[in-house]
C-alpha cells in the first residue's frame, strides 16, 4: 500500500501519518528528498492493508492510498484505461498524429543545426531534436557543445516553429536545458539513474524516456513511475533496441515491446530506428515496422553531411533520405488510422 | 576457394581434380555422402588461389571455380543481384504479391484441419501450414500425428487448392512427406542439423528454413547455403524470433533482420509473429511491422479454437482475428507497395 | 499424469490402457515410434489425476505412473534425492573423481590423433575425444573423417586404454558409431533434434547431452528427459556457453548453470570451457572456475599443433599447456573435496 | 592523438596548443568542465598523427600525447604492462592477497550494520560494504537511509578496522559520501553515468566501477577511463552478472570477462556472486569459480538475517554461511596462488 500526500501538505500532517501506520503496526517508508511525500507500508500483507485504505485515505494532507498489484501504478493502463496524450506545442504525442521527432544526433555548429532544422521541417517532421550534452562511450569522443548547443537548438526551434528535445545527463543542467528546449530526453544510459529521474519529474516538462538496452520493458515502465510520482505524468516512452547477441546491427529492435506496452500502459511509446539499426540503410525499414505495429511516433538522426558528423553519423539519414522516409511513412501511418501532420494537411 | 563439380561428375574426373589440386600444393577437402561434389582448398591463401581459378576451371567435369570472399557464396546477393522469388503453386514467393502462409501450429483432427483450412483460404491465405511431426520441448507433450496428419494436411490443402507447408524432423520421414506436401519447412531446432539441411536439399521442393532463435543472421545464410549447394535455391528464410533478456514475450522479433537479409541475400524472408510474440495479442502488431518493414510474407498459426489447441494455442489466431489482421495487411502491403492475393483481385 | 508402460508391453495391454484413460475421460496421448510406450493424459487436471494413479497403475503391463509437478520428472533430483554416476571404464562420472574429457576437436589422420591421445593421457585425461562428423556452421568447412575417424578414435582409445568420446549427427550413423566408441555425444545443435534424441536414449551407451547455446537450463533438462524416457539413464549435461551481446568471447560460460542444475537435476554437470571462451588463452580460467563451482569434469580440445587444426584451431590447448592445466585443476579440485584420478594416484 | 594537459595547465597554455593543432590543420576537442584538459584531434588519420606526437610533446603545459590504438589507452595493459594494485587501507587490490568485500545491501539500522560488520570481520572479510542510497528499480521501495546510513557504516569501520565501501548515485552526494567512506562504488546502473564517473575521478579515494549488465567488457574499460582521465587511476573493476535469456538465475555471472580484462587491462576485477545469481544458494560455487578463475576479490551481500532484509534478501547469505564461504574461498585461493588476509595469517 502507498499513501501519496498531497504536493506542499504539512509537515506535521506527515508526521501524522506515519505515526498513524506505525499505530496500525507496519513499518513506514518515506521516498526521501523530493516534493511530494509518498509513505509506503513495508511488510504489510495484502488483505492487511486492503483494511486499511478508507482509514488512511481520510487523514489530513492525504491525497489518495493505493493497492498495488502490479509494480508500477501510474503507469498502468489499469488506472488510466485510455490511451494519454501528452502535449507539445501543437502536437499531441499519443493521438492519431505521429510525433516525428528529427534532427542530428549531436549540434555541431550553427550552420549544421539550422541546415537540418530546416530540412526536416520541409520533410514534416513536428519535434526538432538535437544533443547538445552528449553521452559517449569514450571520453576521447566529442563530448556536445553544452549551453551554445543549446542556444542554437532554441534559434532553429524558433526559426523553423519546431517545438525542440535535447537529452538532460547531470542534475546539475535540468535547469538550464528546462530554459531552452520544450522536451527533456532522458537517455539509455540513464534510464535507471533514479534520483536524475526524480529531479526531471519535478519539472513541468514533457520526458522522452528512452529504455536502456538491457533493461526489460517493465523495468522502463518502473523508471517512468519515478517521474510520474513525483507529478509530471507528461512521459513519452521511446523503444530504441535492446542489446542482443545478433552483431549485425548495432541493437535490435524490439518490435514486440510497442503492443507489449500498449497492453499495459497508457503512455505513448515511439521508437527510435536509427540506434536501433546503427545503420542509416536499415532506418527506412526499421521505422516503417515501427508505425505499423502501433507507435506512436519516431524519433530519427538527420544530417545534412552524414560523413563529416561528429557522432553516430553511420545511422543518421541525409534530409532527402528522410525525406523520402517520411513519405513512405505517410502511406504506411494511413494503412493503421494514423497519420503525419503537414502531410495529412496536404492531403 | 571452392571447385563445384557438375552433378553427376564422374569418380575419374573428381579424382583427377584432386589430384591437380595436391600437385598445386594444396589439401583439398570433399564434402561426403552428397551428389554434387565439392572440393575445397584447404590452406591457401587468397593471393596464391586467385591465379588458380582458371587453372581448376579447364579440368573435365568442373562446373564452377570460385573464389570465397564471403563466408555465403549461393545465397549472397553479390552472385545474385536480383530478388529470387520461389514458386509454389500460384504464388511467387519474393514478388509483390506477400506469402501468407496460414494454419494450425500441430494438425489434430480432419475437423479442426478441415475448418482451419476453409478458415484461412476464405481470409485470403496462399499457403496453408500443419504440423505433423512436432518438435516438442517436452517429451510428454503432443508429438503430433505423423503420416495420418499429412494425409489430413493433403486432404485440406486439395480441398482448399492451397498449397501445403510441414515441417520435417527426421531424415527417415523425408520422401514420405515429400509426397504430401508442397513446401517443406526445416523448423529453428534444425536449423543446424546440417545432415538434414543437405537430404532436404537434394529434393526439388521448396524450402522455408526457420532461424534457429539463439543463430546470427550469418549462421542462417550459411544454412541456407547448405541446401543451395545441393542444387536447391528455391529457400525461403524465416524470421520468428530470437532470444533475448526480455521476458514479456515468448521471444523477440528481430525486425532489423529483414532488411539486413534483404541487402546481403537474394533469398526471399518472410516473418512468423506467432512464434516471435507467443501471444495472439500481440500477433496483428508484430505482423504489420514485418510486412512494413519488407518482409515477403508472413506463417501465422490459426486454430478453430485456440484454448483447446494441442500447441501453441496461446499464440494462435482465432478465424476472425485472422480475417482482420489479413484486411489490415492488405493495406499496409499497399502502402509499401505489395498486395495480398485474394483481396487485391477483389479490389 | 504419465502412464509408463513396461518395455515390450504387448499392444493389447496398451489398448486397454487407452481404453481406460478415454473412459476415465481423458485424451490419451502416446509418444509415436518408439519402443517403450508412454500414455499421457491430456486436458486432466491435477486434482482429477491424483486419484487415478491406483486405478492406472493396476493395469497390465504397466510399469508406473507419475504425476508430473515439474516439466521434467527422470531428470529431477526430486525422484532421485542422491547424484547420478555414469560408469565409463574405470571412471564414475559424478562421483569424487573429476572426468576429464580430452583430445583434438576434429580427427584429422592417424598421427594426430595418436600424439593427442598419448599427450593427454599422459596429462592423466581420463577420457578421449574426437570428432569423426564434424557440424560447421559453413559447408565449405571440413566436415570430418566419418568412419575411417572412428577407426583412428577407436584405435588410440585402445592404444592409451581411455574410453572413447564422439559426436553423432545423423540417425544413420548411430549404429557405427556405437559399434566404435564407448560414449556418444549429442552437440549443442542438435539437442533439441528429439528424434535423434530417443534413437541415442534407445542405445544403452552412456551420451554426453551438450547445452545448445540459445536454450535455457530447463530446455536442457528436458532434453535429457528425451533419452532417459527411452529407458538410458546414463546421461552427462555439458554447459558449453550460451550466446550473449558480449563479442569479446565466443560464447559466455554460464557459470551459474552448474549450481542450479546440480540442485535441480540429479544429473552429472561437466563444462566445455573450449568452445565457452573460444580462446586458448582463456580455457585455464574458465575450466578452474568450472571445476571450483563444482563441475564434475571438463572437456578439453587439445590438438597437438593448434595453428594446423581443420577446426577449432584458435580454442586448442597445446599438450603442453593442458598438462599444466591439469596440474592447476588437481589442486582446484583438491581444493573443492574432488580429485583426478592419475595425478592423485601419483600424490 | 590524445593531448593531456597537467593538471592546473594555464587558459593561455591550453590555448596555444588548440592553435598548434588548428594550424595544424586538424579540429581540435576539448573535454569540457572538468580539472585536467584533454585536447583530442578530431579528424586526423594515425599517420599523420604520429608525426606530431613530438611536436606537440613540446609544447607548454602538455603532460604527455598519446597515439590510441585502442579505444581506452589509460586503463590498457599496453600502456602499464604489470598488474595494478589499489591501496585501501591494510589491503592491496589487486596483489596476491584477495579482497573480500562483505556486508548487507542496506544499511538498515545500528543493530544490523554493527551485527553484520562484526560477523563478516570475523569471517576474515578485509572491507566492508553498506548502502545508504540505494538504487531501486521500484519507486516504492526502501531507498536507503541516506546520511544517517553512512554514519552508521562509519562507525561501523571505525569498530571493526575496516575500511567501508558504499555506492555513488547523485553527484550532490559526493562530497559528503567521500567523507564517510573509503571506497567509492559507481553501481552498474550508473556505469555509463559519464559525468558522474568524471566527477567520482576527481576524488582522490578509490573506485569500484561495477559493469552495467547490459554492457560489453569494453565498455567497462570505456567507462573506467573517464574516471582514470580525471587523474584517478585506482579503479577496481567488478563483474557482477550480465542479462541473458537464462531465467533460472536473476543474472549471468560473465566468467570469461576475468581472463578477458586480465588480458586487456592491468586493473584489478573483482567478481559480486550475490547479484549475478540473485540467489544465496548458489553465492558459493559462484564466488568459488571466480576466485579459481582468477578474480582479484569477490563482493559479497551478507545479512543477519535475509528474510527481513529491505533489500536484496533472497541473495544475501546468513554470516555461518558467509564463514562457511570464507573457509572454501581460502582454499580455493590457495590453489591459484593466492589467500585470503585473516585466515592465511591464521594457518
């Protein structure tokens, strides 16, 4: 059983409430650091604690006590049976519009970030990505142009009309980056980084939440709970290969995770064919079978000089590539009841 | 380097080659027990074979020399430029027109094979599949009809003038089941058995060889190969899922397999999502995604009644699931410019 | 529920216990074309099987009947609380003693074979291997000596006095090879070819059963059941390695198999560290690690001129580094209450 | 080329050599935000590298240029051919005597804490190991004591003479943790963690670097490099279990990764039996193979009393079984060379 204050209650109305389950003889745990207080009752049996709901429920400063069954709660489908949709700008990530997310891996220069912005607006994308603090294996790789990445992330979102993502590595940047871009993108990497998890769910802003490649799909939807219990439930899941034993290409991609995760959650699950393939001659296909099992969108690496990029320029898409990407996503959106923004506008 | 004589090569003349082969201060190497002879060289380097291709090629009875640079050489898109497509009976496996190869996981009785096969034909299936002979992980489980099941597959595929599928387990059953059925498939636990690979081989009829789930992509080309260098190409691959960490799932799709073996082969690859999800939940969403992604068809299990199914029910199709995910395939084979069958001439 | 039937029950005892289960009313299921009959029944529920033991197991011809709690039920320690010994020779495989199994991956000729027999079991390898059919992931790939190999295997095995180990891969030729040498493997790639499985279960022989590196630990036990089913009970598991995403090695040892097979199976567990770490220079490791977690033996290549081998060249052991090996594991086996025989004989 | 400043290399000195390498005519990258500069030429193929290792040797400021042939240089056996050992008080990781690190998952309370360390002290362990922040998949479970839990483990040390080890997850928490504590420990989930690894690198204090499941030995090699470009090289690796298909164990512990890192690398690498089998059964012949394997030490989850535990019970061993363990392990090491601190000096 977990007893979720209400965001700013007292102090002392925690207190009561913890002593009032030390009372009912359960030992109390409080999620420590973070805004809103959730007391969960360790030890506590089922039956036990199903006794107890109405009488904790109607203490001071309590918001709501749940049962859980499952080990994620916010994040089942079981208490929010529709399907979320989760806004950004114009669009709603989760409806019948696919989120096309494009843009280069990483911003490398003004010219580089407005040529790609640029194109793949033209080619209908409706999210501008772009990696200004950049996760890499090897600390000889380029590392991301930090705040001046950031800075021209903003212009070429606000030159092009794109609401714009970038991915959020150290606690110490949330704000920053929270200044400049519409979406935080929490990486692979830091899928199970728990306290960064916590600090982003306590900024109003939309998560991409991309899986760690060997992480289970329930181990996903755990790490989203932590950003939604601390109340940002604007949290878009991002399916983008997982590690396997199959060398050729870089991960592989779950295809079966997307109904796996429509079964069981409400949250909307885009996939990402470009880490998932590593290979640019693989995304086109990769991201076709991504929208015809469900997604709810992709997220693709675009590049004007694919050769010259200073990370993952192997799998990222040259704007005519993707151009052509998009218009055989159109047709394939359409055949499942979906469709692509500009293009469907055309139509 | 690989010397290919001719079928039905004279013992003299492999002889001779041999010894040619020992006097260029080589070890050659025969394959045994085969009909059409292969011998390698064993030992040498690329440079000192390269002056010996025409060398070999003069000799009587040598169909071919070729020099290996690839561990696959038949099934390699480099000696095959153009997609293979495999005829079986009205359909073109490989073309624009998608396999879909439909049916119960084992054949039961002539009233559940009977009804599954008027089931799928009405839904527009090609090809209709039954097992026969079944490779059960336990020893107690349903090992399938045997003989009687292929003459119930027969009866079925003659009512419904689609052809037959089944799978072969043991070399000994080879000629029986060549009898009765049109296509013959090499299931993932045989995908290895490279004694059986090389018997199917040296039947005329087409082959769909099945990735065995823990085998790269590789070691399926090379399987593939196994059967080729017996005289038969006419192999379709198939895709049903790999293992891996992920347990919401029987298994894992490796949907990235599909364009990869369509850029490095000229074999047509087709996708089995009812073993890849093992839930028929899941089925529809993981069938769309292959065929979206390239694939040539698909094998999906369909049972009059799945909860009494003596395998793989979880995983099978009702008929009427069936029908809507053979209506929802028609039209995202449109939108990647392939058509089904049946609904295209309606259309 | 499982209805044993006595080996050479006549088909009239196997009717009237069919008759009985349909009456009881149950669909009785009987394992096809091999020699001892079993009858399960299907559809019954555990409750309703219970009671039916007394009234199956009166029946003529009967041997016994078990309720199956867990997949497999010969190979379960439950049914057999002590450790299994298979008697090879002189050796107790599962006992105190440690079976190690060693010798070149492929017999090439006799004067490699010779040297490698006499270097091991100089070394004190207590059992010889050889491979006379040889499974390569590539056809163009030697495919080993056939029948004149198992002469030559035969021959050393008389020649050092070691019982003689070699792997099977076409039904065909069990006979010969039972004819030839004193233990028969089944490799990995075949272990779940459960055809071939209760042809090998129907010869009395002792079978070395090795894991197939895509397959679970229960896989493999069921497996085991396929040949202890047909009444040989004399089966040795091998843990070779699985496939995992890490490329630095061949394949990865599961190390943890040997604990949990040893506590659920009462089976002896051995390791192949060759083809686990598929470098020579890791084998050492791998086989004291095996050994101290409590393998009951270990296979070893040894090729007494690694870079000339026709297979597995990279894996072998020189003699002269699997007798300090040997040297190692005496006292790592010490170290853990086993011991090797020669070596400790010698102490 | 990699350019390494010294550490406290002037903004004028850093900037002449970016201008030697532009003029150059190579991009020069700059690691940003952190103490020690390092200047890498973007672009440049090794050839022409190589000529300017001198050149720019010369240059003010530079510590040392270095040619990287692989992809991690510092912690490569190449550039420190012998064994590394990391001091942490009376013990030397990595030399002949074995590190034992033991303790419970969390530090729960005084009682637990002060029970445990005493009874793995008197086992022989010779660091002890407590988590105050802990990383749970679930938000709703124990998330570790915090402050008041390093303390305990503190004062814990202080009674038993050990030096403590507890693992890192908010870069906010370093500097108190650096207070408390030995060793710090980056977890698997935070392996890859890029700024947190710089920021743990700027601490002086050793480092336990535990690879993350999901990820190839090197990219645990990778990662430690970050740490060691801080100027931190007392890095202690720790192989702890990768994800596979296998279900029977809650991981896979990786065996061949301890030749494979003894090979590549000269850091120590220990081996943590209790998360890779997920199961107090099997810590023992787990931990046993490792130490025979090679391993440098083993971490080792001990708990007065599991079932209680608010973490990691299941996996956790009962101190008679932990001493049971000890009394084996120091056998084991013996037989590779090796020992173990109290119970060496005791015999």
């Amino acid at each position: 059983m977990v007893i979720i204050m209400q965001t700013g209650a007292a102090d002392s109305e925690v207190e009561a409430v913890i002593e009032a389950v030390e009372k009912a003889g359960f030992r109390p745990w409080i999620n420590p650091g973070v805004e809103r207080k959730v007391i969960a009752l360790l030890g506590a049996v089922d039956a036990e604690k199903a006794e107890l709901v109405d009488h904790f429920s109607a203490l001071p400063g309590v918001e709501r006590v749940t049962l859980i069954s499952e080990p994620y709660k916010l994040a089942s489908r079981r208490t929010h049976p529709e399907h979320s949709q989760i806004q950004v700008g114009p669009v709603s990530i989760g409806g019948r519009e696919l989120a096309i997310i494009a843009g280069p891996c990483s911003i490398e220069n003004r010219e580089q970030m407005l040529e790609a912005a640029q194109a793949v607006k033209e080619a209908g994308a409706n999210l501008l990505r772009g990696g200004a603090f950049k996760p890499r294996t090897s600390p000889y790789s380029f590392q991301g142009l930090g705040v001046s990445g950031l800075e021209l992330l903003a212009e070429a979102g606000r030159l092009t009309g794109l609401p714009t993502v970038t991915e959020i590595l150290h606690p110490a940047d949330l704000k920053t980056i929270a200044e400049y871009v519409d979406v935080i993108q929490v990486g692979a990497r830091n899928m199970q980084n728990f306290r960064l998890l916590q600090e982003v769910g306590q900024i109003g802003k939309p998560v991409i939440l991309k899986r760690n490649p060997g992480c289970r799909i329930q181990d996903l939807l755990m790490a989203s709970e932590y950003i939604m219990l601390e109340g940002n439930s604007n949290v878009v899941l991002c399916e983008r290969g997982i590690t396997s034993f199959e060398n050729a290409t870089r991960y592989t991609l779950d295809l079966n995770a997307i109904p796996v995760i429509k079964r069981f959650s409400h949250l909307p699950i885009i996939a990402d064919p470009s880490h998932a393939a590593g290979d640019w001659r693989y995304v086109t296909a990769v991201a076709l079978g991504a929208v015809a099992a469900g997604a709810d969108g992709v997220m693709v690496e675009v590049h004007p000089d694919p050769p010259t990029a200073l990370s993952d320029g192997p799998q990222s898409l040259r704007p005519e590539k993707f151009q052509d990407l998009m218009g055989s996503m159109a047709r394939v959106a359409a055949a499942v009841g979906r469709h692509i923004g500009t293009l469907a506008e055309q139509a």
